[in-house]
C-alpha cells in the first residue's frame, strides 16, 4: 500500500471526521462524545496552523482518500506546560494493521523535531492491545494508569499514560 504523508490543510475536515467520528460515536477510544462538523475541524485546524507544537499529519493514498492522521496538541494550556504535547493517532479500517499508524508517528516526530518540544504524552483507554503496541513500538514507556477516569455508555473506563522523549 503506497501512502503520502503531508500536513492536513483545511479541505481534509471531512476526511479526518469520517475516520475520527465513528470513534468518537462507536467506541470508548476518545472520551469526546460529540462528533465533530465539517465546520468544527475546519476551526480545529486553523487553529492549529502556524504552530511547530501542533501538527496534524495525515496519510493518503493513491486515490486521495485520507486512511489516517496524527495529531500533537496542548498537553495543558498553564504555561509551564508548553513544552509537553499530547499526541494520538487515528487510522481508517482501511489503514489498520498496516503499520500506517508507526508511520504516521514517525512523520509526526520529524514535525515536532523542530519545535521547542521536550515530552509527547498518550492516552489510552483500556484494554487495547495494538494501541500499546504501537506505542511501545515508536518508543513510548507507559509510566501510570488512572483508574475509572472517565465515563463513556454507561461505564467507566481506565487510561493507561505513556510517555516519549522527544
């Protein structure tokens, strides 16, 4: 599977929310519980634009339809803060199990190497296997697990915290 790797431009909204909002409707993945509009990620986006800390990098493939993105974003808005990132990635069924989520955080590290970045944090919901996985596989340790931390349908849920050295 060919895939291009580049910056998301404000045209990708629908893409990036056809492969994020079924997680956000159908799974426990993301604690979001509103899907996004086309609007709302065309603003998440721009808000985006211009700041080394915050890339979304998505992958295409040969047909220009978008399989996956990462993104970097605030790891808290308290200034002390602003040299950590939370980062996460995102994959169409499509683009699973392909290794396009590896790729896509390797591509979203080269973007941060240049920012003022120190720590890129991740959050995961338990259980998910190939989520640690892959973390562990582009290097992140898993340094705490905060029990019950939220509540999605009904229940609550773990989320386990790993941590790379940028």
């Amino acid at each position: 599977m060919h895939i291009t790797l580049r910056p998301a431009v404000s045209d990708d909204a629908s893409g990036i929310n056809a492969i994020y909002n079924p997680f956000i409707r159908d799974s426990a993945a993301t604690f979001e519980t509103t899907e996004y509009s086309e609007a709302a990620r065309r603003r998440w986006l721009a808000d985006r634009r211009g700041d080394p800390r915050y890339p979304v990098i998505i992958g295409v493939d040969a047909q220009g339809r978008i399989l996956g993105f990462a993104s970097a974003s605030a790891f808290d808005p308290r200034a002390a803060y602003e040299t950590s990132v939370k980062v996460s990635v995102f994959a169409a069924p499509a683009g699973q199990g392909r290794g396009l989520g590896g790729t896509l955080y390797k591509a979203l590290f080269e973007a941060l190497a240049g920012a003022d970045i120190h720590r890129a944090y991740a959050l995961i919901v338990t259980p998910n296997p190939a989520s640690v996985a892959l973390h562990e596989g582009v290097g992140f340790a898993h340094v705490a697990t905060l029990s019950e931390v939220g509540r999605k349908f009904g229940r609550f849920h773990d989320v386990m915290w790993f941590e790379k050295r940028l």
